[in-house]
C-alpha cells in the first residue's frame, strides 16, 4: 500500500462535487470542513502548546457575528440622538474583519490569562465564551438577541470578464470551504514547522527548560492564541455565510466539545489529526441518525470515544502511522526501528 | 566572574535562600554542597532568571542581572542545565541540540558547535534523528550537556548532573564536565555526592538552611572534620 502524495489528496477532493450529486451529502462535507478549521484552530493549541482552550467556539462564534454583521449592516444608538450606522460592507470584507476581532480577541485572552497558564487558562477561556454568549442574547441593539441575525448574504466573488457569483449553490460553498482549509493546513503547517512551532513543543514538553534555553514562553504563548483565534474565526465566517443565520446557541459548550473530540480522537499535536477527527464525527452523525435516535447516537459517540482513547491514546493519526512504520520496518531488512516518522 | 550578594528567595512565605553570598573566578570550578532542601537548585534557579529573587545582587562579568529575563542571562553567557527531566522527549536528537542555540543568530558558528559535539558524542549523532526521550538515561545526560554547550557558554550551572544516573555514568559526566572547565568555561555545579562535588571542585561552598555554611578549597573542606561527619558519612 503506498501513500497518495499530497497532491492527489487534493485533487481528490477538489473531484468530489463532479461526482457527489447529491446535495445532501455536499452538505454533510461542507459541515465537516467547517468543524475541520475548528478543530485545526483548536489543535494549535491544545495539541502543539498543550493549552487546552474550553472556550474555543467563543471565537468561532465571534468570526461568525462579526462577519455577519459587517455583511448585513448595523446601527447602534449611542448616545440620546445619535446613532452610529454601519453601512453593510462586501462579505469578503466581513469575513476578513471576523478573522481580524477573532485574533484580537484571542490575543486579549492570551495575555490576560498565560501569565499564569494551564488550569487557569481553561477557566478563562471558559467564563470567556459564556460571557460572549451572554453579551449575543442580551445586546439585542446589536445582535438581534435570540432573535438571531437573519439573512446573511452568501459570499460573492466578482471574476473579471464573468460578472459576478454568488455562492447560493453548494458547489461552490463546497470549494470555499475546501480553499479555507487547505489555507488554515498551510499556515498551520508553515507555523509549527517554524521556530516558532519549536518553541510551541519545546514549552509543552517542559516550559522550565524552555525558558532555560531563551524561548520567551509568554510571547510564544500569545503568539499561538491569536492565530489559533483568527483561524477559529474564518471558521465562524464561513459557517455564517453558508448557513446565513447566526443566533447565540452557535456558542453553545457542546461545539467545543466536538471541536476537542475531533483533536483528541484524530490525535493532537499532528498535522492531520484534527481533519480525520473532524471527518469522522462530521459524518458519523449523518450515518447514524438514519439508525439512531439523537440521544442514542451521542451514546454511541460516547461509547467510540472511549473506544479510541482506551486502544489509541495517542488518536487515530500517530497510531496509523506506527503501523505503518512497523510495517515498514518488517518488509526492509534494514529497518527503521528507532527512526522518528 | 560572578558575584551574589545577599540573595533571598521566597517560595509564598518560606524563605528557600536567606543571604546567600558566593562568588566565582572566570575558569573555576566551583561546587555547592548540601541537604535536599538547603536551597542549592534555588540559587541556580535564582542565578539565571527562572526565579525572581526577594532580595541580594546577582553581578555577571560587572552587570546586575537580578532583575534580568532568562533570555538576556542566557544571551550574556550563562547556560542552566537543570535537574530532572533533561531533554525534549519528543524533540529529535538535533532538534534538542538546536534548542540549545534558539538565541543564536551565527546559524554557521552553531553548526559548527554542533558537529564538534557530534565528535565528541559520537552516539548522538548517531543517534540524530531518533526521539530524545528514546535514549538511556546516560545519553540523555550527554545531550542535555550538548545542548547547554551550543549557547556557546561562558559560565555553565549544572544541576545535580549525577542524579538517577548508574555509577559508571556518574564518573563519565564528571569526567565531561572537567572537560568543559579545562576547555575555559566556567562552571558553577550543584551536587548530591559530596565526596565527588569535593573532590573534584577547585572551591565549594557547603549551603545549609538556605545561607553559606562552610566554604573553602575542595581538598581543605573534605579534611574538614563537620563535613565529614554530616556529609561524607565517616
């Protein structure tokens, strides 16, 4: 069995709505490469500098409101007889500036909570996404509350010489989604493939000796916060304009949950390990709610959870890949016993 | 070469190191001595910024550096090798080594350093490419020494190098470490084994209770009949 290059990964992909014709099936992997960012976002944090963010659809939820509301427009009284109006701005500008209040938001909850890191890190990420989801139901000014924020554009893309495109259709949702990505994996990719991603692992393994050979662990840290937020965000992005409704259930605990699951099952602190995590509990569901009522199926979640965790403790992706090393090494006389993959 | 003044360390209320004074000569080899607890890894830790000490002067090379971060005591020549957990377990071999170097920017001058440890440590370079956390507890000794080396150290704190090491590896570190003195750092070595902390040491400093007990010529303090008695157990 040989490995596909990366490639034809790609390719693979970028075929699938040539021959998926089915709709529903283009959304079942729309869906999945949304939680996919997520769960990318998430696993530069959780897997590469061993932060565990339980706050994490905080920043999803924020791309996902700032997006929609730079899209659709917004006016706020200010003061008695002033009223600030935001005139709605192209969705590509929007999704932009979710990504940018993401990172800055990230940052924010950086430096307030890494001076002291770790339990206290959960905590705050934590209270932080309650607390966002609070300010979503009651500042109905803004948000429209519970309400909800309706009508959200699609995004749209003027080609030249073609006019414009409006993504109403799933095919060409399923190619953003797909561009955003392939995009998120190469940042991430180039990041901890970086000095930077050194010094990430470097300071999970053992901060003390970090420090002691000059990583500067809270600039780090920060570092790895903002981009994890603002990759986090697109993900909101794109999930507000696709589904074109956002109201404050999208900062509900479970989806941090998921997005954890999908790191931890997937294996964290591994390139791919979040999109295996991500496709299998993206489609999952889909197969079993055809079997299973809804609370029988998070039963059956439970139960592969556990499943993994028990049999594979390092997640899906580290265990494929010794595997395939052990495999290796029994088919070459030389051997890669010892060999790092 | 260094100089600490009146150095104090807290830990909440308990005080680790009450007025703890020492000093050493650029090229010594100087060793602290003492029970578990007397504050010996806190005056190490003290000394290159992962703690921030209450009181006292720390003086490198005519500069306070009390107040100064890990990464400006590492980049005026001070490398910490600390006790415990050496490596990066899941850093490769030569990642660890270029840890070691982070806060260089003479990527050339560090390859160097690192082949001329390479010689030195033929198994780690053979060993190059493999997980730290897969090698003995003797080469992951050796690479931590390796990668304190490759910041190009001017003075070296070593923090019970022996500890959990078999008996023969125990020699063999010494052996390094007198080495790397005899190559022109100097080192600053904390160390359980007294006999061997003595023996080996130009000067050492007992530390008892978080302050300086006793402090003289290695030799001078192994006849020392105090020391004898509470520390080398004859």
């Amino acid at each position: 069995m040989r490995r596909w290059p990366a490639w034809a990964w790609v390719a693979f992909l970028a075929s699938i709505p040539l021959w998926v014709r089915n709709q529903y099936y283009l959304h079942v992997l729309i869906n999945t490469g949304i939680f996919a960012v997520a769960a990318m976002s998430l696993n530069l944090l959780l897997g590469y500098t061993g932060q565990l963010s339980l706050g994490h659809v905080a920043f999803f939820g924020i791309g996902a409101y700032t997006s929609a509301l730079v899209s659709l427009g917004f006016d706020l009284q200010l003061a008695a007889g002033y009223t600030f109006v935001f005139e709605p701005r192209p969705v590509w500008l929007g999704f932009l500036a979710g990504v940018a209040v993401a990172g800055l938001f990230g940052w924010l909850i950086g430096k307030l909570s890494f001076r002291v890191r770790g339990a206290y890190f959960v905590i705050v990420t934590v209270s932080f996404a309650e607390v966002v989801k609070l300010v979503a139901l009651n500042w109905v000014d803004l948000t429209e509350g519970p309400m909800a924020l309706n009508n959200i554009p699609p995004v749209t893309l003027s080609l030249p010489g073609l006019g414009e495109l409006t993504f109403w259709k799933k095919e060409p949702n399923y190619y953003l989604v797909l561009a955003v990505c392939l995009l998120s994996y190469a940042v991430i990719r180039r990041l901890v493939q970086s000095r930077a991603g050194r010094a990430f692992i470097a300071l999970r393994e053992n901060e003390a000796l970090a420090e002691s050979v000059g990583v500067d662990v809270t600039r780090f840290l920060v570092l790895a916060a903002v981009i994890s937020a603002a990759i986090a965000g697109a993900a909101g992005g794109l999930y507000a304009h696709y589904i074109k409704i956002v109201d404050p259930d999208i900062f509900l605990f479970i989806y941090t949950v998921v997005m954890v699951i999908m790191v931890v099952t997937g294996g964290k602190g591994t390139l791919l390990g979040p999109v295996v995590g991500a496709v299998i509990f993206g489609i999952l569901p889909e197969i079993l709610r055809e079997v299973a009522r809804p609370e029988v199926q998070w039963i059956i979640y439970g139960f592969i959870m556990i499943l993994i965790v028990f049999f594979l403790p390092e997640g899906i992706v580290p265990a494929a890949a010794s595997w395939r090393k052990a495999r290796a090494a029994s088919a070459s006389p030389l051997g890669a016993a010892g060999e790092r993959a | 070469m260094l100089v600490v003044e009146g150095l104090v360390c807290r830990y909440g209320k308990v005080n680790a190191v009450r007025e703890l004074s020492l000093r050493v000569e650029e090229g010594e080899l100087v060793t602290l001595i003492g029970a578990n607890g007397a504050g010996k890894t806190t005056t190490l830790k003290a000394i290159s910024g992962l703690l921030r000490p209450a009181a006292g002067r720390i003086v490198f090379e005519g500069a306070e550096i009390q107040a100064a971060s890990p990464r400006a005591i590492l980049g005026r020549g001070i490398a910490h090798c600390p006790e415990g957990r050496r490596v990066f377990p899941y850093l490769t071999v030569q990642e660890n080594l270029e840890m070691g170097s982070y806060l260089r920017r003479d990527p050339a001058g560090a390859a160097e350093d690192m082949g001329r440890i390479f010689r030195r440590f033929p198994v780690l370079e053979e060993r190059r490419r493999q997980a730290a956390g897969t090698l003995s507890g003797g080469e992951q000794q050796m690479l931590a020494i390796g990668r304190a080396l490759m910041s190009r150290p001017r003075l070296i704190l070593f923090d019970e190098p022996s500890l959990g090491l078999a008996p023969n590896l125990v020699e063999t570190t010494f052996d390094i470490i007198r080495e790397i003195r005899n190559q022109g750092v100097t080192v600053l070595m904390v160390e359980q084994n007294a006999y061997a902390a003595l023996e080996m040491a130009d000067r050492s400093y007992l530390i008892e209770a978080g302050a300086v007990a006793l402090e003289g010529r290695g030799r001078e303090l192994l006849g020392n009949p105090y020391v004898k008695q509470a520390y080398l157990g004859g």
